[in-house]
C-alpha cells in the first residue's frame, strides 16, 4: 500500500491532485482558527480552557466545523449549512414537481438543483451565524461554566460584521470544496467533512490517554472492532439481476446483456443519525436559551426534565435509556423514510419495462416494482439497526467509561470510512489507468 502511494505521487498529473487536494485542506484548516472580526480570541481560548461543551447542545455542529463553531473563527459554520441545504434539495424533489422534474432532466437539471442548493446555503448560513452570535453574547450558554465575555462589543454593527464574515466564510468552504472535486481527487465536500471530523480525533484520544491508559487501550481496540464492522457493511451489496431481451433494430441486435441493481444496506448514510441528533438538539437548545446565567438560580421545571431525560447527560449521571430509546426509534424511522424518498422502486420498474429490461423469475411492471420494494425493506432493516447501534456507542461509553466525546462512533466513523474508502478508490482507478497495481494486489 505504501508503494502505491509512491508511485502515485510518481505520476504527474495524479501527484499535482493530490498536492492540490492537500492544498486546499490545509487553507480549510488554517481559517477555522482565525477569529471573526469583533472577536477577542484570547477570551475564546481562556474559555475553552475551562470550558463544558457537550455533545447534547451544538456538539454535531461543532464536529463537522472541525471545532470552529466554539472558537468563533471565520469558518465557523463550517459545512453544516451546506449539508442541510442539499438534504432539504432532495427531499423537496418528493413534495415540488418543479425539482422531481429537474431531477429528471440529466446534467442540465443537476446543475439547477446545484445553484439552488448553494442559495439554500447562503440563507441557511445567515440564520445560523445570527444563532450562534446570539448565543455567543452569553458564552456561558455556549462554553458553560463561568465564562463572562468573548465579544469585543456587543453593538448591532460588530453583529451585523461578524453574521457577514461567518456566511462568507460558508460560502468559501463551499467554493473550495468545489475546486476539490474538479481540480483534486475524490468528492470536495465530502473531503472538507472528513477534515473536520479528524482533526478532533488527537485531542480526544490524548485526553483519553492522560486520563487512564488502561481505557485508551479499551477504546482503541474497540475503535478497530467498530471500524471493521463499517467497512464491511458500507461495502455490502444486495446485487439484483438484471436480464435486457435482444432486440433487432435494422440489422443490429442490441440487448441480451446481463447485469445487476446494487442495493447497499445503509442505502441511507449517515443522514438518520444526523436528523435524530438534529431534532433532539432542539428541545436542549431551547432550554438553554431559558436557562438562568446565574449558577445560583433555579432553572424552570420543565427546563430539568430536558437536562435528565432528553439530553445527553451531564458528567457522572449519564443518559437516561428514554433518550436512548427516542434516538434509536428515530433513528429507524429516518432511514426508512430516506430510503424511500432517495430509492423509488416504481420508478425503477418503469425504466427497466421501457429499456427491455427484467429481472429473472418476475413479471416486468407491478411486479417487478413489489419485488424490489419487497428486497429494500428487508436489507434496510438490520441496515437501520446498524445505524441505531453505531448512534448509541457514544452514549455508552458516556455511561459505562464516563467518556463524554468518544470519537470512534456515531456519524463521524461512517464519515471517515465511507469518504476514506471512496478517496481510495478514486487514487486506485487513476493509478489502473496509467498500468498500475493499485493498492491491493
């Protein structure tokens, strides 16, 4: 493997992608620690020091910007907003005609759908810049503890200055992942989310082992376990034959060929998770804009019934198993309810019925539409229990090790396997082209 990396970066063309891919991480990298303007960075620091950050609040914001959200930098947002609009673009190819019917047009309708999810992510980016700014001018709701000032003024212009620089700032990372995928190797902003998710994996593991090495050793091995089992899975097919009848146009047959629709079994991704983590982030969020600065108040009842029973949990309590349960049902039902928006069996009948195409032993139309809708729900089952099972290893090592950000579970492993694995194959086909092994021989 490490010879193919050699030889790699031996051929010209692909050595020039991958530096430039590496490039463009590093200018990523480099803009989430630059303060926004009106920002006292060292107060960010102080209060990061002693911070209290939990995963129950803004965690799954925090970890796809890298860590950017909590310092305030320009890259703050990160891709987030990026990621919300192109799942809310897709999900309103079901409800607007005007998108199903784009999505049906090829490249020239993909390109529309492209310009409307990046307007989508601008608006996006300026709600959630003047949410965190909002937040941001009590730091104690956004750091915990005892933290007293991080902005420099709180006037409507430093604001105004400061939701300006962190839209900007998304509209950059946007540009840049963009210039990835056309000028680098692999996917842009699937490469950008990787990033983020990987530069918190050394602090969390240092801080693993400086507390106990006998845990760091647990979670390590753990860690292998669970990223073996994602490989596996992310790389599983249910593979359904395809047979297409020969057809004699002029003197020319065409047709009689073999193939197969490759259904995986997380046909989903990570998108359940990230919509249960979304949706149980709001109860904690609106509680923590109701929740008294003062450490002496008492908060509002219903304020601690969401701190025990829909949050996360706090040092030495845990999570409480309704939580538990709420996230796994959730997590379920959204990977049923996006495999049936992104996968549409009748669809795929019709086109096979139009083509000449057929599946062995069943009926083209009806049928055929029955039978796969049939296949999906049984692989997207135990596909959704492996999402639910993934989603909860965090909270039991929360519960079990009193490891509050356990780096190796949830999103961020599918994350790292999946756009590693995809990155891989990319660099390997390249290398195939110009007579190369590979990475695997």
């Amino acid at each position: 493997m490490l010879s193919a990396f050699v030889r790699a970066f031996k051929t010209p063309d692909l050595r020039r992608k991958i530096l430039f891919t590496l490039a463009i991480m590093a200018i990523y990298r480099l803009g989430t620690h630059i303060p926004s303007p009106g920002v006292d960075y060292g107060l960010v620091q102080q209060c990061l020091s002693n911070a209290e950050l939990s995963g129950n609040v803004l965690g799954m914001v925090n970890l796809f910007s890298g860590g950017a959200m909590v310092q305030l930098s320009i890259f703050a947002l990160g891709i987030m907003p990026y990621i919300t609009a192109a799942i809310i673009t897709q999900l309103l190819t079901v409800v607007i005609p005007r998108f199903e019917q784009l999505k049906k047009e090829g490249q020239a309708g993909q390109t529309k759908m492209t310009q409307y999810t990046r307007y989508m992510t601008i608006g996006l980016a300026v709600l959630q810049a003047s949410t965190l700014v909002t937040i941001a001018r009590e730091p104690a709701r956004l750091f915990g503890g005892t933290c007293a000032r991080v902005l420099q003024d709180d006037g409507v212009a430093t604001m105004l200055l400061i939701v300006l620089t962190m839209t900007a700032g998304t509209g950059l990372i946007m540009w840049l992942g963009e210039q990835i995928t056309e000028r680098g190797v692999g996917n842009g902003m699937s490469l950008l989310i990787f990033v983020s998710i990987a530069a918190s994996f050394p602090g969390a593991l240092t801080s693993i082992y400086q507390r106990d090495v006998t845990t760091f050793v647990l979670v390590m091995l753990l860690g292998l376990a669970i990223m073996t089992l994602v490989v596996y899975v992310e790389q599983s097919q249910r593979r359904i034959p395809v047979q297409y009848a020969k057809r004699m146009i002029g003197r020319r047959q065409y047709g009689g060929t073999s193939t197969y629709i490759p259904l995986k079994l997380n046909m989903a991704n990570v998108i359940p998770i990230i919509f249960a983590s979304s949706i149980l982030m709001l109860p904690m969020l609106v509680a923590n804009f109701n929740r008294p600065v003062d450490v002496g108040q008492q908060a509002p009842g219903w304020v601690t019934f969401v701190d025990r029973y829909l949050s996360m949990g706090m040092a030495g309590q845990g999570t409480h198993w309704l939580y538990m349960v709420i996230y796994v049902a959730m997590i379920i039902f959204f990977a049923f309810f996006y495999t049936s928006v992104t996968f549409n069996p009748t669809d795929v009948a019709d086109n096979m019925k139009r083509y000449g195409g057929f599946i062995p032993g069943i009926r083209a139309g009806r049928p055929t539409a029955e039978y796969l809708q049939y296949v999906i729900t049984r692989i997207t089952t135990p596909g959704s229990m492996y999402l639910a099972g993934l989603a909860l290893i965090p909270l039991i090592a929360f519960n079990v090790l009193q490891i509050q950000d356990f780096p190796l579970g949830g999103a961020s492993i599918i994350i790292i396997v999946g756009v590693g694995l995809q990155t891989i194959k990319q660099i390997e086909s390249q290398l195939q082209q110009h007579d190369y092994e590979g990475f695997l021989r």
